[in-house]
C-alpha cells in the first residue's frame, strides 16, 4: 500500500473518511491521503496519529505534511472540539 501510495516506507496515517466542515476538511485533506507528519511529529500509524491529535489541545494551529498521489504537500488546521458538527 505504501508504494502504491508514493511512499519509501510504510509511514503515516490513511485518511479513510473526513466528516464535512471538520478541521481536515477545512485544510483540504482527502480521503486517500496520507498523513506522515503532525505538529513536528513524524507520523508511525493510524493509531499514533490518533493518540497525538487527541493530546493536542483544541484551538492550537498545527502544520502536518500530506502525501497525495506520491506527492507531499503541507497543510494547516485548527483543532476543534470533536463535537464540531
């Protein structure tokens, strides 16, 4: 999957859905897309992208690098709260 992806490595996080007017929606990330770096952190799996958004506080700006058919692009995004529908 990985190389199908673009990627070197088996790294990041695969975005599977993105819920409408969320922040990854408003930064324009897609489904497909796969997320190797969040905030500065590298990116190891779904799970640790998970853990990490979850310990960073609602508000905070983050950058994250995206990789989008092999190509890696940078997008920025406004945590909010999970109940942002």
């Amino acid at each position: 999957t990985a190389r199908r992806l673009g990627l070197s490595a088996p790294i990041g996080a695969l975005v599977k859905s993105i819920k409408a007017n969320s922040p990854a929606a408003l930064a324009g990330i897609q489904v497909g897309d796969v997320i190797v770096e969040f905030d500065g952190t590298r990116v190891e799996n779904d799970g640790h992208l998970v853990t990490t958004v979850g310990l960073t506080p609602v508000g905070r700006t983050v950058n994250m690098v995206i990789y989008r058919n092999g190509v890696a692009s940078r997008v920025t995004a406004v945590l909010a709260p999970s109940n942002f529908e």
